[in-house]
C-alpha cells in the first residue's frame, strides 16, 4: 500500500456518507480491480479489463464517490496487451501506475500518470535496450520522483530480432526515475549460481529511504531478501533469510519507525498460511506469526492505524467453498489474531490491498459471478467483527530473524528503450459501467 500519508490523514477528516456497500462494478469483459486507492471525496479502483475481442487485456481505473456511485471511468490500450501492478496518489489527486505492455517478443515497463479525472499525462517506457522488464510496485520520492521495483529478464538475442527464450534470466530490479518519468538509475542483482531473483515490494521510510523485499532461488534453496535504499539506489544495508517454506510479498508502514511485511507459510506442498511479521526500521524481526485453517489461505496486503492496530486481506479456501474467499483479518499491535470476516459469493472471489476510511474497510478485487466473466467488487464494510460474517482462523507463533548479507548489485548502463512509442498510442477510452448491489 503505498499511499501518501497526507492522503490518508485528509480522507479520515470526511465524514462518511453511507454506512457502506457491496458492489459488483464492471464492463461487458472480464474485469479484475488490483489496486484501491482514496480521496477525500471517493475511491479510485485501478485493474483491469479484456478488450472488446476478448484477445488483449487493457487498463481499467475508475472513480467512484464515498457511497460507491461511478463518477468516471476508463481503459487505456492499444493493439497489445496493458497490465499493471501497482499503483499510488499524489497530492494532486494524480494516479501514478506501474503498468506493463506487451509487445511481439517483449515486455516492457510502461510508467503511467493520470490526473484526477483519469486523463493520460504521461507514458514512458522502459525496456534498458531491449531487455524486457516486469515491474511489481512503484513508490514516490520525496522530490516527486518515483522508484520502481520488479525484475529484468536479460535475453540473448540474435539477427532478426528473435532471441533464445530457455537463456532468459530473471534479474531482481530496481528503477529510480525523475518527476517526469526519466531515467535516472537503475540496478540488477548479478548474483552467480542464482536461477531467478525478484523484488516484490517497495516501502518509504520516515528518513526518506526505501524497504525493498523479494527473494531469488537456487538449484537448492529460495532465500528471502529484504534491502534497504536511498534515493539514488546506494545499498543503506541488506538482509537475507533462506527458507523454501516463507515467501515475502508485501511490506506496509507501520506505526512509527515499523513495517509489516505479509507473505505465505507453506505448511504442505498444496497448502499455504498466511504469514505475517513486524519489523523496525533497522529490519530487526519484532514478532512474527502463522494464520491458517485446514485448507489455502493467502494474503494481500495490510493497513495498519496509529495505535499499531492491523487489517489484512487474503483469501481462503477453509470455510464452506472449493474456490477462494475474501477473509479480513484484524490483529493488535502485538499481532495477537482478535477476529476473522468472511465474504463471498460462493464462486471464485479476490481480493486487493485494503484501506480504511473513517471506520469503514474498503477493498476491491474480482468475483466470477457469471458464467460470462468476472466483475471488479468494491466493498465498504465496518471495522467491526461482523458475527454473520466471523469465521475461525489458527494462530502459531514464530521465531526467527534476518541475517546481513553483501548481494552483488550492478548498474544497468542501457538505453531506457530501445524502441519507438508515441503517447497517442495508448489509447484511452471512456467506459459505461454496470453497477450492481450484492450482498456477499
């Protein structure tokens, strides 16, 4: 969740106008929301659509106002395909995306700014000189710059602009770019003997550093990393816990100085926990813990108030449905479990990030409703232990901590991209939505 604090502290100034909602929000297509964001007058849903002929995905963003009422909406594309990962708002209400676009032998990293009625402002690709780039999240700077984190895949390419897929190597990545969208730096992780690397997620300090995690895997072992950066990508300090069985996905601020990293405990081969930790700034483990039941859960982000206080949201196999469920967890500082919600529809269900606005918890995602595709949900529900909505989740304590480690980074020295895009070529289309009130 890598929304800006002032954004957060001025939306918790508005008063609630509904006392919340469930909806089903979506075109004609199939339309996943990945990303919630806030204002002070509604919520931004940022995902995506299928296009028309079902054969591409686009960009889908839409804004609704607090009672969950569509004020714009629109696709962004073109002739490929369009994805994004993350996103964050600005002070000037300006959704800045860390978006994909696939071209016919690659991908490439596609930075996006909208302003606060959705039209396009800026596009910049990246693919440093031809390698293809697979962003995960994106984070501002202090200086209105952003940074972006994900992975390179580094190609051996031959005449004729075809290269040799099985040579592909996937290098963790970290991206620092200007106000603008411009390169500034960037970096890849060049460890030997490594078959993949990644970076899942990226945090802003209160010192205007940067937590980055992710992991890369060997012939014999996944070891979890966890790097802390400034500005311009020099290496503050790094840490590593190497453990097939944990995997790191998300970190959120926590109060003061802390961070809460969320990620999966697999207990079976065909079974996963959620895991949570806290950690301070210096990356030291504070607590860590395993939440589960008898079937998969997953996580998907967290918020955490001033008072230490935790929501996280996943998903769940274990409660009454072969397919995934949304559950809400709430945890207190000292991440002992206080309860668990469940939603559904009965059919497959998503869920994103969450965000809380003035005692209300709002998260979007996808549900599989209809025979014809999926919608994006947007939910607004209480803060509350919800009794026709509780559900038991399993709590087990852990132990264990970061060890420092000294991973080889080298600066990519490459063209940003190395093809030819014009912003006209993303096309940006205003949507007609559906709005249907559930109850799930």
């Amino acid at each position: 969740m890598k929304l800006l604090l002032t954004s957060i502290l001025l939306s918790s100034l508005v008063l609630a106008t509904s006392l919340g909602f469930q909806k089903a929000i979506g075109t004609s297509a199939f339309d996943y929301g990945k990303k919630i964001l806030t204002t002070q007058d509604g919520y931004i849903v940022v995902g995506e659509k299928s296009s028309d002929d079902h054969q591409r995905k686009e960009l889908l963003v839409y804004k609704t106002d607090k009672d969950g009422n569509v004020m714009w909406a629109k696709s962004y594309g073109g002739t490929e395909t369009y994805v994004v990962n993350d996103a964050y708002l600005s002070n000037d209400n300006h959704i800045h995306l860390s978006s994909e676009r696939y071209l016919s032998n690659r991908e490439s990293l596609l930075y996006m700014e909208l302003d606060e009625n959705g039209n396009l402002q800026k596009s910049v690709p990246y693919d440093e000189g031809g390698n293809e780039i697979e962003p995960w999240a994106i984070a501002p700077t202090s200086l209105g710059g952003k940074i972006v984190v994900g992975f390179t895949k580094v190609a051996d390419f031959v005449p004729g602009g075809f290269y040799n897929a099985s040579l592909e190597t996937k290098h963790l990545y970290i991206l620092g770019m200007n106000a603008n969208g411009d390169k500034l730096w960037s970096k890849k992780l060049n460890t030997p003997n490594v078959l993949a690397s990644n970076a899942f997620d990226i945090v802003k300090t209160n010192d205007n550093h940067f937590l980055v995690i992710g992991n890369y895997l060997t012939q014999t072992e996944a070891v979890n990393i966890l790097i802390k950066i400034d500005e311009v990508g020099n290496i503050i300090w790094q840490k590593t816990y190497p453990n097939s069985t944990f995997n790191f996905r998300y970190i959120d601020q926590a109060e003061g100085n802390n961070f809460i990293i969320t990620g999966t405990a697999q207990t079976t081969a065909n079974k996963d926990d959620i895991l949570v930790l806290k950690i301070s700034d210096n990356g030291n483990v504070l607590w860590s813990k395993q939440f589960g039941n008898t079937k998969q859960e997953k996580v998907k982000g967290a918020f955490v108030l001033p008072n230490g206080e935790i929501y996280l949201s996943g998903t769940s196999k274990s409660f009454g449905s072969s397919s995934e469920q949304i559950v809400i967890l709430n945890l207190l500082a000292n991440g002992n479990l206080q309860w668990t919600n469940k939603y559904g529809t009965g059919t497959l269900d998503e869920v994103s990030n969450p965000i809380i606005d003035n005692g209300f918890l709002v998260f979007t995602g996808f549900s599989l409703r209809t025979a014809n595709g999926a919608e994006t949900l947007l939910l607004k529900v209480p803060t509350t232990n919800q009794t026709n909505k509780s559900v038991n989740m399993n709590q087990t304590n852990l132990n264990f901590n970061f060890t420092d480690s000294n991973l080889p980074f080298e600066a990519i020295n490459e063209n940003a991209f190395s093809g030819n895009y014009q912003i006209n070529q993303t096309v940006v289309s205003p949507q007609q939505l559906n709005v249907i009130d559930i109850n799930i």
